[in-house]
C-alpha cells in the first residue's frame, strides 16, 4: 500500500485510492513534510507545513552579504571585506532607513493612510526605497531631485508610481530653486502630507544602529577593526559607527568625500569652506552639514577625486564582478588608502551602497566617461 520512490533529497511514498481514483504523495525531508494530493486529469493541491517566505516586500530588506575583494587588494595583506547592500530590495542601504522612517512615523501619527509622503532625495535612492514601502503601504510619494542623477533613477521613481520633481544641482542649499528648499515649499503646500527630512531624522542613523551596526558585527563574529563608508547625510556612517564602538571601542571609522564636498575640510579644520563645489559621484558628499551626521563616531576622511571612483567601479565589476555605482566605488577607493598600512590580522568592512544598474547610461557607458575626461 506504501510503495516507496526515490528522490535526491527525500522519501517519497505514495498511496493509491481505487475507489476516488487519486493519488496521495507524502514527501517527509529535513525540511519537513508536504503532502501532494493529484486528482484526474491535471489538477495538483499543494500544501506545506514548513514553507519560508516574507509576507510583504519589506521583510527582504537586510541581512546582505559581506564579500571578500581578492584582486583590486593585491600588495595588501589586510583583510577587505565589502557589504553589499544593493542586494536590498530596493536596490540601496537606503531601504533600511526608508522603512524606519516610515515605521517611525506611523507609530508616533505623523503618517496616517492615505497621505502623501515628500522628500528631496539626492541620488534618487532614498526615494526608491520611500516608493516601494509606499506602493505597499498605500502611500502617494513626491521626491525633488537635483538633475545630475541617471535616467535609470528618474525611471525607477515613476515606475513605483511617483511624482517626481527635477532640481538644478549648481546652485546653494538655500537657494529656493534646490531640491532641498523645492521639497520643503511642497511639503507646505500639499495636504496631509509626510516630510520625510533624512537629513535631520533621527530615524536615519538609528536605521543604522538598529540593523547595519548589529549585522557587520555578528558576520565578522566582533572581529571588526575598521569600517570604511561614504558620507552623505552622514546617517549610516553615523549609525553604524555607534554600535560598532559601543561593542568594541578599538573600532575606527573611516568616512570618504569626495573633492568639491565640504565634509573633508570642516572635519580636519572645523571650518566649512565657503562654497562647495560639483563634482560627478552621486550619493555622497554635501554642500552644508546635515543634523544626521555625528562626528564623534569618525575617526578620520580621505578624499577622493570622480576619475579614481568612476574608473574603480569599472574595476570591481571587470576584476571582482561587483557592479557598483560610484559612491561604493569612491568607498572602495578610500578604503584601499587605508588598507595599504595595515597589518595582517586586520579586518576592514567597506559598505558598498548601491548597484552599478542605475548607472549604465553613465559609468559603463564609455561616450559618456570620455565626455567627463574619466577615461
């Protein structure tokens, strides 16, 4: 009555019924048990009692890989691991602190069904993962961005159902035509509406503290010594550097700017230079000092120039097979700096933001590096 048939990774037993003509499968593996139940001519009933799977889009968001870097560390004897948070479902890190900011914001009433969620996003990644908890949630979204972001953002944006506004880049924060002040006039000016305001939020760098922080630190087993990361609003670099020093105070935190940012020289001069200058690498970098960024957690800057980023995100795709966008690749190039001194029984954790998708009309687009002068 129990014929038995074989499987790679399970036994399979099935019972014939002569009088209802169908047959059951009882499939018992180390995963558990499912039960197929096949009735005449096609039709197949499924059920599993041990089935994996997250309930909405939101739950994938976390627990990315680190990766070793074997080719672009050669002369290099520390350890250089890479984080690679493009593996997101909203493609950035910036999910982390979209879903923060959003959970934040229900739970306190600040964002109730049926509003509008705003925000100036500066390289298109935070309004990608605001869109997508949005288009789950039942949230309208507009976000302003400065118009020297890839085409592949805009699209990305409006593909979630967004509303998307485009900002002059070379012109000063205040200025009432950025993207910044644009933001916060239709934050004014539309009703029940949610100002999302990453670079002020608490809810960014705590994103950090909550899950970046507790994840590099459980996969390196506490064995963490540096941690490299680009500075943008400053909240993962900020988040993410307080837990690691709160569980190991050795840790050093390193943040990498690019040239024309003013982060570099307000950090070694506590000064801010009097006018920040454009520069091509989109994500990191800013123009004034945001509230989310928290110096005490960085214990030093290196610069880098938009040839060594964009030319480096050609190298990790070609010799690692890491396609990056140039923020990672700018982080890839300022941690390398740093590596070369070290010893090694170092280990070094880079975060990589992004994915190297959102920029093919750019990066990997060689009309458009030699227009630039990066090739």
């Amino acid at each position: 009555m129990f014929p038995s048939l074989q499987s790679n990774d399970a036994m399979l037993f099935c019972i014939h019924s002569e009088i209802n003509e169908y047959y059951l499968l009882l499939r018992i593996s180390s995963l558990g048990s499912c039960v197929f139940v096949f009735t005449p001519p096609s039709r197949e009933v499924f059920c599993c009692n041990n089935m994996q799977y997250a309930k909405n889009i939101t739950e994938s968001i976390g627990s990315t890989p680190l990766i070793k870097l074997n080719k672009l560390v050669e002369g290099i004897v520390a350890t250089v691991l890479v984080k690679l948070e493009y593996v997101n479902p909203g493609g950035s890190i910036k999910d982390r602190m979209a879903l923060n900011a959003i959970n934040d914001a229900e739970k306190s009433g600040r964002l109730k069904k049926g509003n509008t969620i705003i925000e100036c996003t500066g390289s298109g990644n935070t309004g990608i993962g605001l869109a997508m908890i949005a288009a789950v949630r039942g949230y309208k979204t507009i976000f302003t961005m400065p118009d020297k972001n890839s085409a592949e953002k805009i699209n990305l944006l409006k593909a979630y159902g967004a509303q998307v506004v485009i900002c002059p880049t070379a012109v000063a924060p205040e200025d009432p035509r950025s993207y910044y002040k644009v933001a916060e006039k239709l934050a004014q000016e539309t009703p029940h509406s949610f100002f999302v305001q990453q670079y002020s939020n608490p809810s960014n760098p705590n994103a950090h503290y909550l899950s970046t922080g507790p994840e590099i630190w459980e996969q390196t087993e506490g064995s963490i010594d540096y941690f490299v990361a680009g500075m943008g609003t400053g909240g993962t670099i900020s988040g993410t550097g307080k837990y690691l020093k709160e569980q190991k105070k050795e840790v050093k935190t390193i943040g990498v700017d690019p040239i024309g940012s003013l982060y570099y020289d307000y950090y070694h001069t506590k000064k801010t230079v009097d006018a920040a200058k454009t520069y091509l690498i989109e994500g990191i970098g800013e123009d004034f000092i945001p509230g989310t960024i928290n110096f005490s957690y960085i214990d030093d800057v290196v610069r880098v120039t938009d040839k060594e980023a964009y030319q480096m995100a050609r190298r990790l795709a070609r010799e690692e097979g890491i396609l990056v966008g140039s923020s990672s690749a700018a982080a890839v190039v300022g941690a390398l700096h740093v590596a070369k001194r070290l010893s090694e029984d170092t280990i070094m954790v880079v975060l990589l933001p992004d994915s190297g998708r959102n920029y093919l009309s750019k990066i990997f687009n060689d009309e458009w590096m030699k227009e630039k002068n990066l090739l």
